[in-house]
C-alpha cells in the first residue's frame, strides 16, 4: 500500500485479545461502529492508541466516546454535528469529523448528496461551531462483483471531494481526508486516491454476528 495511505483496522464485535495481537504487530489504529463497545475497548487497550468512530452515530451515543475518539468518520447531518460540537465542548476538544457520502446504488446505505452537504457548509449554524472540524470525507461503494462500477462510485466520492476542497476548504490544510476502501476493495480505492482504507476481515477474519 502507498505510504500515504493509513489503514483503519476494524476491529469491531472482535474482542480484546484480537486487538492487543494486532496492537503488537504495530497497528495503532481501530474502527469500530458501535460506541458503547468502543468505549469498553478505549478502558481496557493502551492508550496510544487511535480510536476511530465508523459506523451510523446516534445523538444519544456521542457522550460515550466524545473524550477520547480521533475520528467520526460517519458524520451526516447538521444535527449530529451540533451535538458533536457540544459534547466536545464540555470536554474543552476538537473533534475531527468526515461527511459521509452516498455513493452507493443501495438506498439503504446511508450518507449526504452533494447538494445536503453544500446546504449544511453554507449553513450560519454551521459557521458557529467551535469545536468540530471537518478534515474529509467518507463512502462506501455498492456490494458488488461489479468492479467499475465500484470504481466509478470511489471516483465520485474523489469528486465530491474535490468541489468541497476548492468551495470551502481551499485554505484549510487539513482537509485532506478520502476515507474509502473496505476488505473487498481496498485495492481500487487507494487507486482512486484514498488516503485511509477501512479494513476489518481481511485482518481480523469473518465477523461471527452472535444471534439475539
Ligand atoms: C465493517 C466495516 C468496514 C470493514 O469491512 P470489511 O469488509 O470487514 O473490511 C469498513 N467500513 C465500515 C463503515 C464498516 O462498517
């Protein structure tokens, strides 16, 4: 992989003991989409590391890992990013945050257009917040054998990049993130200019989901 591109390791519904393996062979960060489990983890792992939020965050959640998270890589309202800010005050921190993007064919995959995330940016509300930033974007590409098609869909989200970073950001050093790539097609998104792949099973093996 590129050297300028940085792996997430997924490591969520592993346990423990699967992260410190990782955590010696130098891996130093972790996504994980559920915030009470990421909570757990940040108490009981070594601080150094880097704890990265990148699944669908509920208001009511965001206590939970505001004190400690780097990145909320799955940001996709005005609302959420409000509730960001304010939590993140009471802890006197920035937290850096990524728009999510629908990219996908799916419509149950969540994520902003082009237009909502204009909307929110051009936003007084928006403006007045102290303690977000926004440092990138995010997607994830359709569920398919179809490798142009994902291909396709990573470069929009290049795209979509592009026009944010000459509209609102064309100063702000910082944006600079394109969160995309997943176990089964990292290798096309670092080719479409990825700067952070998002890898779980390749690393950790399939993810056994417990019945409930
Ligand atoms: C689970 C998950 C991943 C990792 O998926 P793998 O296919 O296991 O690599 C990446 N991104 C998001 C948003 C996820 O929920």
């Amino acid at each position: 992989m590129p050297e300028e591109v940085r792996l997430i390791a997924v490591s969520k519904t592993k346990p423990v003991e699967a992260i410190t393996a990782a955590y010696e062979t130098g891996q130093r960060v972790f996504g994980e989409n559920r915030p009470q489990e990421m909570a757990a983890k940040y108490r009981e792992l070594p601080k150094d590391i880097e704890w990265h939020m990148i699944g669908q965050l509920q208001e009511k959640n965001v206590k939970y890992i505001i004190a400690f998270v780097r990145l909320i890589h799955s940001v996709d309202s005005l609302k959420l990013l409000q509730k960001i800010d304010r939590e993140a005050q009471k802890c006197d921190r920035v937290v850096d945050c990524l728009l999510e993007f629908h990219i996908a064919r799916e419509e149950t995959k969540s994520g902003l257009t082009l237009a909502e995330a204009e909307e929110i940016l051009e936003s007084e509300e928006w403006k007045a917040l102290q303690h977000v930033r926004i440092t990138g974007v995010m997607g994830i590409a359709t569920y398919t054998d179809d490798r142009e098609q994902i291909r396709r869909e990573f470069a929009r989200l290049h795209e979509i990049f592009d026009v944010l970073k000459s509209k609102y950001f064309a100063r702000a050093d910082y944006f600079r993130e394109l969160s995309m790539g997943m176990s089964e097609d990292y290798r096309i998104a670092v080719e479409e200019g990825s700067t952070m792949v998002r890898v779980g099973s390749s690393i950790f093996g399939a993810r056994e989901y417990k019945k409930s």
